[in-house]
C-alpha cells in the first residue's frame, strides 16, 4: 500500500506541494482506520479543479430553503442566498479574502490536527460555508450548503469546509449534501465543525449522493455544551469509497443528541462509519442508531464508541447497528463499543446483521401479499425508521424516492 | 540443573482473609535455572523424557517466538510493566516427583503436597477423593497424581497428564498438538508451546460418554515461576466429556506469569463441555503481586452435530487475558461461551470468545457478565465472524456490565463480521450499576446494603453459574461472594 | 370450502400431524380443541403453508384444488386467513400501507381493480367502528408495540377488511379482557354470516358461548380423536380432556 506522503507527492507537481503537508506523518495504522481501504485512493492522482461554475440549477434544490451551493470547491453567489449582519452570518467565504472577525476566531480552533485528511483539507480548502448566529437567533428556514462537482477529464479533489457555530439559544436546520455531476472519479475531503453552546439547537442532516466511482472522506466534529441539542441523519449512498468520521463531544450539562444514520451500498461499494461520542460531563444523553441495507459485492463497517469519563454520573447512551444483508457476497464489519469509566450511567448497545426475518415474510404473504412485494415493504420499512427522523418534507420525501428507485436485488 | 530449596519467606505471607488460597507449601524443588535459550528447552524436554518430535516442535515453537518477540501483543486493554523473560524460571517441580514414571503411585506423592491439595479443598488421596469426580493435580510444572484412573480406564477414557500422555500415546499427541492453536498463534502460545510444563490429556473414544467428571487442579507454588500448562481434549465421534479446571497460587510480592494453551477438538457428534473457575492470586489491594495470566484456549467443533461449550468463572489474577473460542467448522455444530469476570481492587481483565462459522447451520452463543469494583477494569472483548459458507449460521451474544464505585471501567468491545445473507447475528449489551429499585427492595426486606448488592450480582451471574457442574457452582457463588468482599460501602 | 384428508406434517424434523381429517364448508363454525403440544398451531400454520412446516402424507384440498404445493401468498388470495396466535410486529410497515397492499393483491387475483382510497377508508373506519378500535392505528406500525389484546383485535380487523372465504382463528380469543372478547365474538358472527367458513382454534370454552359452533372438534397428539356438537365443548370442560383420550 503506498502511503499518503507517496500519495501527495504524486498529486502536486514538485514543489507546489501545500502548506506542510510533505511532513505528515501516515496516520492511519489505529483501529479506527483498519476497515478502510485507502490503497485504491492512493492509486489515483487527484489534480485540483480549475474554476468551472457552469452549472444549471442543482438536483436537490429547493426555493424555500437558504441555499449555499459550491460548484469544485468555490462558492456560487448567484446561485445562494448570502445574508451577512450583526446577528447572522450565512455563506461561503475565503479565509483569505474576508476578514469577518466571526471567521478568524472560528479557524483558529480548527487549525491544529494530527490527522492527515484534515491537514489536508486545511491546505487546500478555497471557500468555507459559515454559518454564524448570534444570541437566541433563530433561523427557520432550512439551510442547504451543497457541494457539487462537475464533469473533467482528470480525477479532482475538492476540500470543503463548513463552519456552524450557534451561540446561545439560537438555532437552525442545516442539510449539507454531497453530489456529482460526473460519474468518473473525484475526491471530497470535507470537515465539518459545529459548535452548538448553552441551549442551542441545531438539526443536521448530512446527505452523501455522489458517482459511483467517487471518493469520499468527511469528518464531522461536533461540541456540544450545557442543554445543548443536536439532532441529525447522517444518509451514504454511492461512491466507491465513503468514510464519514463523527466525533461528538457532550461538553455540557443536560445536552442531549439523537443520531441516526442510514447507509445502503451496492456493487463493490465500501462506506465506513467511524463514530466516537464522548460524554465528559454529568447529565448528558445519546442515541446512536444506524442502519444498513448491503448487496451485491458490497462491504460496510460500523465502528461506534461510547465513552463514558469518571466524571460524567448519570449518562445515558444508547448506540445499535442494526443490517440487512441482501447477497452472500456482501460483508458488514460491524463494532459497537461502549468505554465506561463512571457507575450511575445507563448504557445499552445492540448490532444485528443477518436477512429480513422469515416470520415477517410469511406474515405478509399469509395476507395475500407476494414474496418480492412483501420483502420491498420490509426492507423500506427498516429504512423508514431513519428517514422519519428528517424534518424538512422535502428532503424527507426525496430520500424515499431514491430508495424506493434502488432495485433491491433479492436472494 | 541445580537443586535449590526455596526459603521460608514470611515477609510475602501477610495472608489475608480475601485470598485463602495464598500459603506457600515449603518441599524441595527441582528448578532449571532462569532464563529461557534452547537448553532450557532441551533440558524441559530432557527432564520430560519426552518423544523427539516434541522437543522439534517445542524447538521450531521458541525460534518462531524469537523472530517476533517485538510483537508482544499490546491491543488489550490492560497495562503491566514490561516482563522480563529471561527472569522467570521455566520449570519447577517437587523434587520427590521429578520424574514422569507412569507407575508411581500416591504412595510416592510428598506428604506436604497432599497435605496442599487439602487445604485447598480438592483431596487426592484415595480415601478422601471427591466423589464424581477425576482429578488431576498439577503442581507447579508437574502432575503429582491422577484420581480415579481405574475406572476411568475400564471406560476407555485416557485422563492423565500430558507429558505422561506424550510417553504412553504419543501418536495421538502427535496427531492433535498444535492443530487447533498452532505454534505460531500468537506470542503467548508460543512461548507455551516453546516451554510448556504440564497439563491433562484426556482421550475419549468413540461413542463413550465419560462416566465422571474430569477435573485438573493447578497450584503454582515456587516463586518468580511461570507455569505453562498445555492441556489436550479429544472427544470422538459420539463421545462426551466434562472437564473442570480450578487454579491458586500464593501470596507472592512480585507478578507471576501463568501461560496456558487449551486445545479441544470435537469430532461428528461429539460434546465437550469445559469448565474454568479462576482463582490465582489477584494481587493485594494496592495491586501488587497477582498473576498474570495469559491464556490460548480454543475448540475446534470439527464434525458433524459436534458441541463445545466454555464456562468460566474468572476472579483472580491480577491482569486475565483470555479468549476461549471455538471454530465451529461442522455443519450443525454448535459453540457456547458463558463467562462471569470480577475485577476488584487493581485488577485488570481483557477476556471474552471468538466464535468462527465455518460450517452450514452452525449455532453459537455467547453471554458475558462483567462485574467491576475498586479500580479494577473489565473488559470483554469478542469475534463472531460468520464466513460465506457458513449457511444459515446464527449467533446470539449478551453482554452485560455493572459497575461498583466510581473508580472502577467496564467496557465491551465486541467486532462483528457477517459475511453472509442466510445469517442471523443478534449481539445486545449494557452497562449499568446495581439498581437503585432492587437494592432499595432487597433492603426494605432486612437485608444490609453489602448483602443485597452480593443478592442481586448473583443473581446477575446465575445463568452462568447454571452451566457449572453443581458442586463448582456453590464454590462459585461463594468465590465471587469473597471476591467482591471490601467492594461496596 | 376446506377439505383435510389423512394429514401428516413434520416440523423441525418432529411428525406433529398424524393423520388429521377434517371437513369445513361455507358458512360453518368449526372449534378445535386440544391440549398443548397437541398440534393445534401447527395445523393452523399448515393450512396457511408456513415455510418450515413441510406434509410428509396427506393432502388439504381448498375450493376443490389441492394446495399442499401453494405458496402462502396464493394460498391468502384464494382466500384463506390465518388469525396468528403470536402475530409478528413489523416495525416501520404503516398499517394502512399494509393492508391496502394485500387487500389489493387478493382483489387482482379475483381480477377486480384496486380499492380506491375513498372505499378502502369507509371500509376500515367500520372496521374499526366495529372492534372499537383506535383511528390513530392507521400511523402506526403493524403490530408494532402493540399490547396482547391489540395484537388480536388487529388480527380480527384484518380478517374483516380481507373478507376470506376460511378464517382460522389460532387462541385469538386468549389475552382478552369480556369487553374485547364481545366485541372480537361479533365481528367473527358477522363475517361468519357472510358466508366465510370459520375455524375457530382454542383453549377455552369461553369465546365458544358467544360465536356458536356446529361441529367441536378434539385435536390430541396429531389427530381428531372426537368430534361432535357444541355440547363436546361442555363435557370437555368437566370431564378433561383425559376422558377423551383413554376411550381411543
């Protein structure tokens, strides 16, 4: 397997290598990279997109959300709907052109990492999406920051950055989605900072809908602090490699997350969850829940950790993995940890994998229903515990129409 | 070879009331110098007067161990200073039974040492032998007697140890040593199979259902020794056996290492149901002295409708790291894994099973109790790996944890890995501690705050103790109940 | 309607059935009785054609087919329904969805066009006016949470909304409290007016004082040892079910 630094130097011609990225070290020898392949990525040579903004309006846009769209990586005016004042701050900026204070003070906390994609992204990432509200702003509609990239002759890469920062009693609806307008191969290395304090509330959807031959790695890190909210689906589907690492810290007395994930892969597809959610504090609750639907040459690993510190008395945390395996090629790596080190806590986890339960089947057939009809409704209905959980309509109903688009392929 | 006499050390006797277990018999031991190079091992096998193949495959085990010393292996979660292997004697023996003369009789056991197996509760002597049940006593780095052989020879089950087995069988230990944890497993099983002292062989013959239960006794008495006990289980088409193992060790200041290979293999239709109730020294409750025990314990259900089921009781030891697993490669076959694991004080425990579908319509089950007081720290960590050929396999595991105090970890760390559309794989965990409901109904009952907590973590571990030969399951109750002695209040 | 002749059938490698004989025409009310383990559910499941229950001899013959070699669903839209003594909850299937589904699937086979929406909703609101049931059921999932006395009114809708020509009932009336069971006994009555063919499985002589069967039947260890009128259920209840079984 050849290495991130081999990697990198393939990818940027002598001396144009960016920032100090020569010097990173290959990080990647812990657990919480052993199911992921990265010898595929490391095949490739990504180049860095030329501006390209032609774009028609985009596949999942609605008129009455806010939008932030980004066409390669560069922040399209004309398509969003920017809103800059003292209270709110929403759009795409250039850490080197714009100087709002809110900005600088955001980047100082992401700049320092130990993690090679994320240096990665600090590097090369041209226009971040920021969302800043002030004191008990509330935003109502729905934001929508979606990341597109287009059709080139050479695999590209693109590092988007999103910066959420809520201060207290305000709060919003965020979905930040994936696509690609070219089925060939690209890159998305996105990180993901959201930082939600006293009271606040944010309801965060991360929607993965790019190219088959596409690869994605995000990671997402969350803070969470005293009666603060998070509610959030994170949806993978396509590309030939995805990784979505989620780091969630309960920071604060009282916050509360509810997380819910769905992923469905087909043909040789790989998507990986790297969840760690670490309670520090008294009085903090989560759910984790994830589900996966696997077929064909398929392969999906789940790998959550509940830590629970000394200090954090009556945690409640609850994760399961729960999968359903279409094809006998398809592997699910499956490992729900729980890391406790405080006794008034309440901490449950469960996986399954295996097929669509026989009893169920024969319930739907015994009422006349036939047994591809019967085992559709099933596997919708495993899929439709999560897909409730989202609360914009429209992105509701759009997930139910691609899944219910997905040609099941039944043993 | 030379001949010491281990010295009356009283400042290592504070012998407290938790550990009962923790006297040292005083006898004259035959002791290879410290240290571990080929002629250690020669003089092992020498001392053994083994077979030649043995001492290739102890030869080929250790030059293997070499190459990957650096591969110590360090993902457990459990922490110790690093062991030095060239300050361990790797063999110790009661002078009076130095040698392996398969026709000695009890007569020629050391009065001291029966007077040892005594006091621990598990009598050799034909007079006063436990009834039901076979034992063989190991003590130190060899088996001192055997119970029961009469009988156990008119049914044709060969119950012996395994370095007498490796003398009267050794075609049968040449055919099964190594095939189910080989030499190169892992660093421990190694090291065992480089050095490995005693340990029982039992042989169960076609369709024979072994007429009392087996039971071997370890005792690590000599100090800075590490015991190496290899134990072999062959039950044959149709047979059953079960077989029981107890261990204790004396109080001692400095760490013991105790580094244990258990191989089973299973044939068509075939039942071996092992039993563990661990109890080295756990070390004093500041968390020195203990045993570290580093265990390869794994089954091969190899036929058809064959079975194989581990219980443990794990108390003792100061770090346990074990993993009693079984490869169930049978069709219809079926695995079970129950475990209690009690830290307290500074005890560590990294344990749990790995269970590996080969074979169509294979059955497994796995359920843990971590029970977690003082600082100690429990962790289960388990493998069920279901293989594309392994149709219509299930898997049912449950973990659950309760914690005493808050000083104390309990953490679960199970990796799944489900290859295959026709499997049904079910895990459920929690963590919780004792309920504040259950404690406070005990209580209004009459009960006191200590023995409403021991009430109801027994009645965690019941479905566990169930699975033991009922005899070991009141010890178990009553070892768990010493155990967690100190731990709540 | 239904026609059972010397059925034998073999579940997990055990003969439960061992030559039951059984006939049921239109509009009839059947009781089985039986101790347990006597085969009652098993009978049930293989009248329904459950997977893993697999004739060894025998045949069961329905509007004049056999259908040992039926997939369950046919069997469903030919018109038989189980009422199941443990339904299965089916988390995330909407109960609405659910039952337009397989009462659409049934209209097809009798090459009728689907429900519409408006029709389906005055069917079931009766439905559900009849077994006084909850309209909020509609948003939840089949089954799903469901208490004991749920579960079997559920069972009990369905048969209505689905209108088979054989309903066998498996202990449907056990788990519930008189109010329900009155009301379950009316809407058997009514279906069984219909002309629906009923075979009523259970434990109890209770739910047999309010929908009353002609013919009682004794269902011990994988056979019919007695049939007989309504009054079989009564001497049943004093004498036990013993005094049946030494006579054979």
């Amino acid at each position: 397997m050849s290495s991130f630094v081999n990697w990198i130097e393939k990818c940027f011609p002598a001396g144009d290598v960016p920032g100090n990225l020569s010097g990173t070290l290959d990080n990647f020898s812990g657990e919480e990279w052993k199911n992921t392949n990265l010898s595929v990525l490391f095949e490739t040579n990504f180049i860095l997109p030329g501006a390209n903004l032609k774009i028609s309006k985009p596949v999942l846009y609605f008129d009455d959300f806010l939008n932030l769209v980004f066409v390669n990586g560069i922040y399209s005016e004309s398509l969003s709907n920017t809103i800059v004042n003292k209270d709110v701050l929403i759009g795409g900026f250039s850490k080197n052109k714009d100087k709002d204070h809110r900005i600088a003070s955001y980047l100082d906390q992401t700049d320092v990492t130990n993690d090679p994609f994320k240096e990665l992204n600090n590097a090369i990432n041209k226009d971040m999406a920021v969302i800043s509200l002030s004191e008990n702003q509330i935003i109502d509609k729905p934001i929508h920051i979606m990341f597109i990239t287009t059709e080139f002759d050479q695999p590209v890469m693109t590092c988007p950055k999103i910066l959420l920062k809520l201060e207290p009693g305000s709060s919003c609806t965020v979905v930040e989605s994936y696509f690609g307008e070219s089925q060939g191969k690209y890159l998305t290395n996105s990180s993901t900072t959201i930082e939600v304090n006293d009271s606040a509330k944010i309801n965060y959807y991360r929607l993965l809908l790019q190219g088959a031959d596409s690869f994605h790695l995000g990671t997402v890190d969350v803070d969470l602090k005293a009666n603060a909210s998070l509610e959030s689906t994170f949806f993978s589907k396509g590309s030939k490699l995805s990784r979505t690492e989620l780091n969630v810290l309960m920071n604060g007395s009282y916050s509360e997350s509810s997380i819910n994930g769905l992923y469905h892969t087909v043909d040789e597809q790989h998507i990986d969850n790297v969840i760690n959610i670490d309670h520090l504090v008294p009085n903090t609750k989560s759910n984790l829940i994830y589900k996966g639907i696997l077929e064909d040459n398929s392969r999906a690993s789940y790998s959550g950790k509940i830590f629970v510190a000394q200090d954090a008395q009556k945690t409640y945390a609850l994760q399961s993995d729960k999968n359903l395996i279409l094809s006998d090629k398809a592997r699910v790596n499956t490992k729900p940890i729980l890391e406790i080190f405080a006794d008034d806590v309440e901490c449950f986890h469960g996986a399954t994998a295996g097929a669509i339960a026989e009893d169920a089947i024969f319930y739907l057939m015994s009422r006349g229903i036939d047994k591809k009809s019967a085992t559709e409704m099933l596997i919708e209905a495993f899929a439709s515990e999560t897909i409730d959980g989202i609360n914009p309509d429209a992105i509701r109903q759009y997930l139910y129409s691609i899944l219910l688009n997905s040609k099941f392929v039944l043993v | 070879m030379e001949e010491i006499v281990l010295s009356k050390d009283t400042s290592e006797e504070e012998l407290s009331s938790q550990y009962k277990y923790g006297f040292v018999t005083e006898i004259d031991s035959d002791i290879v110098p410290k240290g571990l190079d080929e002629d250690v091992i020669r003089l092992i096998s020498s001392k053994k007067e083994e077979p030649e193949f043995l001492l290739e495959w102890r030869l080929k085990a250790y030059r293997h161990w070499l190459s990957r010393k650096k591969e110590e292996p360090t993902w457990a979660k459990i922490e110790h200073e690093a062991i030095d292997f060239q300050d361990i004697y790797y063999y110790a023996a009661p002078s009076s039974s130095s040698s392996v003369d398969p026709n000695k009789t009890l007569d020629d056991v050391d009065p001291k040492i029966l007077e040892t197996f005594n006091k621990l509760g598990i009598p050799i002597e034909e007079q006063k032998k436990l009834s039901g049940v076979a034992v063989d006593a190991i003590f130190d780095s060899v088996s001192v007697a055997t119970t029961y052989q009469k009988k156990l020879e008119d049914a044709g089950v060969i119950f012996c140890s395994l370095s007498e087995a490796a003398k009267k069988y050794p075609d049968l230990v040449k055919k099964y040593i190594g095939t189910v944890v080989p030499y190169s497993d892992n660093f421990y099983a190694s090291l065992n199979s480089a050095v490995f002292s005693d340990g029982s062989f039992v042989y169960v013959p076609e369709g024979v259902r072994c007429p009392i239960e087996l039971m071997t006794y370890f005792r690590i008495n000599a100090n800075e020794t590490g015991q190496f006990e290899r134990t072999l289980i062959i039950a044959e088409r149709g047979a059953y056996v079960s077989y029981l193992e107890g261990c204790t060790a004396p109080i001692r200041q400095s760490n013991q290492l105790h580094a244990a290979v258990v191989e089973l293999v299973a044939h068509d239709d075939a039942e071996i149901k092992y039993s563990t109730i661990q109890n080295w020294y756990p070390g004093d409750k500041d968390g020195r002295g203990g045993v570290y025990n580093f265990v390869t314990k794994r089954g091969k259900a190899a036929g058809k409708n064959s079975k194989i089921s581990w219980t443990q009781v794990e108390t003792g030891s100061s770090i346990t790291w074990k993993y009693p697993s079984v490869i169930l490669q049978g069709d219809n076959s079926v695995g079970e894994f129950y475990s209690v694991a009690l830290v307290n004080n500074h005890q560590q425990a990294d344990t749990g099973t790995k269970m590996i579908h080969l074979g169509k319509n294979t059955r497994s089950t796995i359920v843990a109790k971590g029970i977690s007081a003082g600082h100690g720290n429990s962790t289960y960590r388990g493998l069920v790996q279901i293989m594309p050929g392994a149709k219509n396999a299930t898997n049912f595991t449950q973990c659950d944890s309760l914690l005493i105090g808050n000083n104390c970890g309990a953490h679960t760390v199970p990796y799944i890995d489900v290859r295959n559309s026709s499997a049904n794989m079910e895990h459920e965990a929690s963590t919780s501690k004792v309920s504040d409901d259950q404690l406070f109904y005990c209580m209004q009952r009459g009960m006191s705050d200590e023995e409403a907590h021991y009430m109801i973590i027994n009645g965690f571990c019941r479905s566990i103790f169930k699975e033991l030969p009922f005899e070991f399951a009141m010890e178990a109750q009553q070892l768990l109940k010493v155990s967690l002695e100190g731990a709540v209040g | 309607m239904l026609e059972i002749k010397n059925l034998h059938a073999k579940v997990d490698g055990e003969l439960v059935l061992k030559g039951v004989n059984l006939s049921v025409l239109a509009g009839e009310v059947h009781a089985i009785m039986g101790p347990n383990g006597s085969g009652k559910s098993t009978l049930s499941n293989v009248i329904a054609g459950k997977p893993e229950y697999e004739i060894t001899d025998g045949e069961i013959v329905f509007d004049g087919k056999n259908i040992n070699d039926l997939v369950p669903d046919e069997r469903a839209r030919m018109g038989i329904f189980l009422g199941f003594q443990y339904p299965v909850e089916l988390p995330g299937v909407r109960f609405r969805q659910y039952l337009k589904t397989a009462i659409d699937s049934i209209r097809k086979y009798r090459n009728l066009s689907d429900m519409s929406p408006r029709e389906f909703t005055d069917l079931y609101d009766k439905n559900l006016e009849l077994l006084k049931m909850d309209k909020d059921l509609v948003k939840r999932s089949v089954n799903d949470g469901f208490s004991g006395g749920e579960k079997k009114r559920s069972e009990v809708l369905q048969m209505c909304m689905l209108q088979p020509k054989l309903a066998i009932l498996d202990e449907t009336d056990s788990g519930l409290d008189i109010d329900a069971l009155h009301l379950v006994a009316n809407a058997i009555n009514s279906v069984s007016k219909s002309g629906t063919a009923t075979v009523l499985v259970t434990h109890y002589k209770r739910i047999l004082t309010y929908v009353k069967p002609q013919y009682v039947h004794i269902l011990y260890n994988g056979q019919i040892v007695e049939s007989g009128s309504e009054k079989l259920a009564d001497d049943l209840e004093k004498k036990g079910y013993d005094a049946f079984v030494k006579k054979n």
